[in-house]
C-alpha cells in the first residue's frame, strides 16, 4: 500500500511540475481552439485601440457596447462557415459596399493573426 501511496504522490508532483512549466497542453475547444486564444480574441475585440467591436456591437461580457451593429450573439448559427465571418471582419465592404464597419484587415487596422483570433473568439459566441 505504502508503494502506491509514494506512486501517487511522485506523480502527482511531476503533473504540478509539468503544469508549472507550460508543459501541459491546454483546454481546446470542439472547434480546435485554445481557452487561451479565445481569452486573447476577447481582448483584442474588447481593446479599442484594436478591434474596438464594442464601439458598434453588443457583446456579452462587454462594457459600454454600442447599438449601431447587430449584437454578437448566435454566431455560429448565423454564420456556420467561419471563413465567411472572417471576410466579413478582414473587409465588410466586400459583401456590403455601404457598410460602416472598417476594413480591418485591408487596411491593415489589424494583423491576419489578430483577424484570426477575433473571429475565433466572436464565432463561439
């Protein structure tokens, strides 16, 4: 008994030693995305200085949001492709030439990564 006790507690130390050094995978969605690149999507949608979605859309979990836009919810209903919601943040014009949302990604407001990582983060919503 007294060696199955050491095994637990010896391996219950190298899983903590492990987690402590980033070695552990991280939580993935059913999508394949990380908890941690929807938290940085969340951010990036949330800064404005950045993606500033909340300056137009309301969004759950955000401050202030504006009415102008459609609120973001029921996304992947809405837009079961997700590279169709991508085209839509990277240059709404392209579908709607009198849209106001700006062309983040074809004037480069943000970076392809960052295009990325919102539209990951506002497709689970």
């Amino acid at each position: 008994m007294r060696s199955f006790s050491k095994i637990v507690s010896t391996t219950s130390i190298i899983a903590v030693a492990i987690t402590g050094l980033g070695l552990a995978s991280t939580t993935v969605n059913a999508a394949g995305t990380s908890k941690a690149d929807l938290e940085k999507g969340q951010a990036l949608a949330f800064n404005r200085k950045k993606g500033n979605c909340l300056a137009c859309h309301s969004i759950k979990g955000g401050k202030l949001p504006g009415n102008i836009a459609p609120p973001l919810v029921a996304m992947k209903a809405r837009f079961p492709d997700k590279a169709v919601l991508r085209a839509q943040i990277y240059n709404a014009s392209a579908k709607n030439p009198n849209s106001i949302m700006p062309p983040f990604g074809r004037h480069k407001i943000i970076s392809e990564k960052e295009i990325d990582l919102i539209t990951d983060f506002i497709h689970q919503l």
